[in-house]
C-alpha cells in the first residue's frame, strides 16, 4: 500500500504500527523497555538513512501514542522516549505506538534582529 505525503508516495513498509508489550513473563522488564526503545531509534534511524527525494530536506514522522490503539493521540517524535517511560513508571503492561516517514521541509526562522524589530 502506498501513501501520499507532498506529492511523494510512502510505501507502508516505511510505517510502524505495532503495540509493543512491556511486561513478558520470564523477561527483565527493563531490558524489555531497553530493546524496545533501541528498536524505535533503529527504524528512525534506517528511514533517515533512506535517500530524499527531489525538493525535501529531510524526512519527518507522524507519531501516534497511547496505550492502546483506540486512544492513541498524536505526539511529536522528540517526545516519544519520555512517553515510554511515563507509561512504564505507571505500570502499563503494554503501549502503542505508530510512526509514519514523511518528507519533511526545513523552514527558515526570523534572525535574532528582525525578531526584535518587528519585521
């Protein structure tokens, strides 16, 4: 299945659906919660790596996150780390979590002198 993002197509398999459970019997829950976030950086990792297209700067994600699918909200991708271990810290045996890469173009900020100015 392929997705449209700016006029460039996603192949789904450049997407992560998945609930990822945190408790699994015989299984030290903090080296679960340690491959589990190693997994996430290593498929945001390899879609980084993917070449860009013509007119983007970077790719992007759209995250989703809750501890179920049905309750899943967006999120922006810095915070998904701290979402992990808030869930964890609250005894939850399991999360859901979905990132999708899109192209991402870089927008140029205000210099420091026009900010101030007013310009």
């Amino acid at each position: 299945m392929r997705q449209e993002h700016g006029g460039i197509s996603i192949d789904s398999k450049d997407t992560v659906k998945k609930t990822f459970k945190i408790n699994i019997e015989g299984k030290n829950r903090d080296r679960v919660l340690d491959a589990v976030k190693h997994e996430i950086r290593q498929y945001m990792k390899r879609e980084r790596n993917k070449a860009l297209p013509e007119g983007v700067d970077f790719w992007d994600f759209d995250c989703r996150f809750g501890l179920s699918q049905e309750t899943a909200a967006g999120v922006h991708v810095v915070n998904i780390t701290a979402l992990i271990d808030a869930a964890a810290l609250d005894g939850a045996d399991a999360f859901y979590l979905e990132l999708i890469a899109k192209p991402g173009i870089r927008k140029t900020r205000p210099s420091a002198d026009q900010a101030q100015s007013g310009e």
